[in-house]
C-alpha cells in the first residue's frame, strides 16, 4: 500500500497496540466511531486539530502518524535493511513497523547512521595510519623516544654500583626524553583527532577533488551537452592541485561522452541489462570506458547502483566512486583479492568474481575489472598500465560462492589468510 494511504492504518496499529476501543478514541476525540473507521480505513484525511487530538491520546508524535512523514525513518531502514540481508528482514512489513513502533523504528535508523559514521572514521583512521607520512613521523619519533627512555631506565636499574654523575646525567636524559615523549604524545594526537568536525574536513587534493565529484553525485550534464568545459567546471575549487586532479577526471569524462554520448548509451544498457561485455561489443569501446560509463548512469533514471575503482600499476588507487560498503584505502594497502589488483597481472583479459565482505553485514558484490595499457609501444621506457574495476551489489538469487575479501589487513577480521600483511586491529595478539 502507498505510503499516503497509511495514516489510517498507523493510527489503527497504534490504537490497537495501546489496547484502546474504537469507541473510547472517538469519544475522547468528540467524533462518532463510524467515522473514526472511515479514518482508519484510509477513506477520510485528516488534519489540523483533529489529527493533534488523536496523536495526543495515542500518545504519539502527529508527525508520526501523517502522510508522508514516515519516509525519514523508512529511508534508513531500508538501508539497513539492504546492508544486512542475512539478517533476513521482513522488508514488506517495514510500513508496519514504522506504523506500530515509531520509536523502535527510528531508533533502529539512528543506529544504521550511527554504523555508517562509524564505518567511515575507521576508514580514515586506516587511511591515515597506513599511508600518511606526517604520522609515520610522528610515530617513529614516539617510538625512538620510548626505546631511548627503556635504554635509559635499564642502566640505572641493573648498574648498582653506578658513579653519581653519571646517574645525574641519566637521569637528566630520562627527564629530557620524558619532555619529548610528552609532546610528540601530544602533537599525535592532536594530528589524529577525529571528532566530528575534524573528520569532516578534507585532508588531500585529492579527497577535495573526490568530495566534490560525490557532491554532484558523480554527475557532469554539462560535459554531456558540451555547455561547460573541465577547466570552467573544476575553477571552483580553492585548492590548485585538486582543481588539477578534478581536471584530469573531468577530462577522461567529457572524452568518455563523447565516444558514448548518454542519449545512446543509456537506453542501450537497459537492453542488455547492463552487461559490460555487450556493451563493449555493442559499441566497439574499450572495456575500462564501459565500466566508466556505466558507474556514472544516474542512479534516479532506473540504473543500478554502481561503484569505481581505478588504480595504477603500483596498486595506488586514483579514482573511486564508493558503493555501500566498498571503500578501497589509498594505496597498495588493499586486499589483493579485489579483481582491480589482479587484473594488473594481466593486462587485457576481462576478470569477473563476486566476493563478499566479511562482518556482519555480508555484503556481496559483483566485480568486473580489466586492466589496459595507455600510450604507443615503446622500448625507450615502461607503459603505463591503469586497472579499473565496476563495483556492483549482486542479487542473492543466483547461488553462487563468493570469494572472500577484505577492505585492507589493519581492520579485517578474517583469520587464517594467506594473504595477510600484517595483523589485525579487530584480532587479539597472537
């Protein structure tokens, strides 16, 4: 039933669930029950003061019970809903839980967002441990000062018979180390805040360039159309090296239109039902430009939801569009079970796998990535060799295994794989 003809059957499931008589609401409210079942049977509207009157002897907010109003707390939901399938939800009784227990319900949602905030600050925490050098700097200057402090510490517990002023001088180093340590300690973490308004700021070129693509929803109708050019749509940007980067994005986009113009391309991946392959032969493309294309098909205009990744021949992804759960780190830190680093090993043969994430959630995602050199042949020195993966969420019909991968070894909690660099934070020692 549509979502506007529900305020009945929410007043209803909320009277019921209260253990109220038609006729004891109606009476409370001053209207006759013959009426009140019009009401709930989503055949009068209500309103103004009425609807405030029956909220408040239900007990419940009226924006709880109006049309239309239950679509903040159903969104989320339904992205729960989507995120956790093995939990099995009963996603056809979403409007009656919406409906009966408004609070349960947007509870649940406030977790989800929660989980979501969550999920991306451990993102970035591992983003910056792994990859950012100003904390490895950091890090190794605590780590030295704490080795000299042990150093220090262990001569004067085993040398008893030590001269004074070389214990004076000791302890002198142990005070001038301590001083160190204390504000090395503190300049770490001060670098490694991340509260809510630090982990909202960009820190890179890049993720400025990233946040501003995410921000048009990955969508540039004006390149389309040839009424704007990449220099004149990425001029905004304050940063100059992000202007660049979102240039050169930009760029490979309005090139990727041009072969593959949308008015064309659109109704053509409808046909096929979105096959990469298809298309590919359809259009006599390169695959990578496929996958390309595909992940910026507006999502609002009936295509599925779609991911990118892009990255270069040392495993450092340049580009990527997110998708659910799927966030590749920055560098060559990933799993190298993602299609995207395997296809690397073999330029030009098209790899296919369906891999599903570990935790919880189980998210299954279907990959397809190719890997392609760019430039003429030549013996004067290397190509440049570029893989780019298409990220979609699979359909749970078809049966088949999925491998197993990971979102990098620092915060993957499978055990027992053979790929592993290093240990895991969500593992115990040993």
């Amino acid at each position: 039933m549509p979502e506007r003809q529900l305020t009945g059957t929410r007043l209803r499931n909320r009277r019921i669930d209260r253990g109220m008589k038609q006729s004891a609401l109606a009476e409370a409210v001053g209207i006759s029950p013959s009426y009140l079942n019009l009401i709930e049977h989503n055949r009068r509207r209500i309103g103004g003061k009425l609807l405030s009157d029956l909220a408040r002897e239900l007990a419940v907010d009226p924006e709880m019970l109006v049309e239309g109003t239950a679509s903040a707390v159903r969104v989320p939901l339904q992205e729960a809903a989507a995120e956790f399938r093995s939990a099995a939800p009963e996603e056809d009784r979403l409007d009656e839980l919406v409906a009966r227990f408004p609070g349960w319900a947007a509870l649940i949602g406030a977790q989800q967002d929660r989980i979501a905030q969550l999920e991306a600050r451990v993102q970035r925490m591992t983003d910056r441990l792994t990859h950012d050098p100003q904390v490895a700097s950091a890090l190794h200057e605590v780590i030295s000062t704490v080795t000299a402090i042990r150093s220090t510490a262990s001569i004067l517990n085993e040398s008893e018979g030590l001269d004074r002023d070389w214990q004076a001088r000791f302890h002198r180093n142990l005070d001038t180390d301590s001083l160190r340590l204390s504000e090395s300690s503190q300049a770490l973490m001060g670098y490694l805040d991340m509260n809510a308004d630090a982990a909202a700021q960009v820190q890179s070129p890049l993720e400025i360039a990233e946040a501003e693509m995410a921000a048009r929803g990955y969508a540039y109708p004006e390149l389309e159309q040839g009424r704007a050019s990449p220099e004149e749509l990425s001029a905004e940007l304050p940063d100059p090296r992000a202007r660049q980067i979102l240039r050169n994005w930009l760029t490979i986009f309005a090139e990727d239109a041009r072969h593959l113009p949308a008015e064309a391309f659109s109704p053509a991946a409808r046909r096929v039902g979105h096959d990469p392959l298809r298309l590919a032969r359809l259009f006599e493309q390169p695959l990578d430009r496929i996958f390309r294309r595909l992940a910026a098909l507006p999502e609002e205009d009936g295509h599925p939801v779609t991911g990118l990744a892009v990255c270069d021949q040392a495993g450092v992804v340049v580009f990527q569009k997110p998708v659910m759960e799927f966030h590749l780190p920055r560098s060559g830190a990933g799993c190298p079970f993602w299609p995207v680093f395997q296809a690397l090993t073999q330029p030009g043969r098209p790899v296919r796998r369906r891999v599903g994430l570990p935790g919880s959630a189980g998210t299954v995602f279907d990959c397809a990535a190719v890997a392609r050199d760019f430039g003429p042949p030549s013996f004067e020195g290397p190509t440049q060799v570029v893989a780019t993966m298409l990220v979609r969420p699979a359909s749970a019909e078809t049966g088949e295994t999925p491998g197993r991968v990971g979102p990098g070894c620092r915060v993957c909690p499978v055990e027992g794989c053979s790929a592993r660099r290093q240990p895991s934070l969500l593992q115990e020692p040993g």
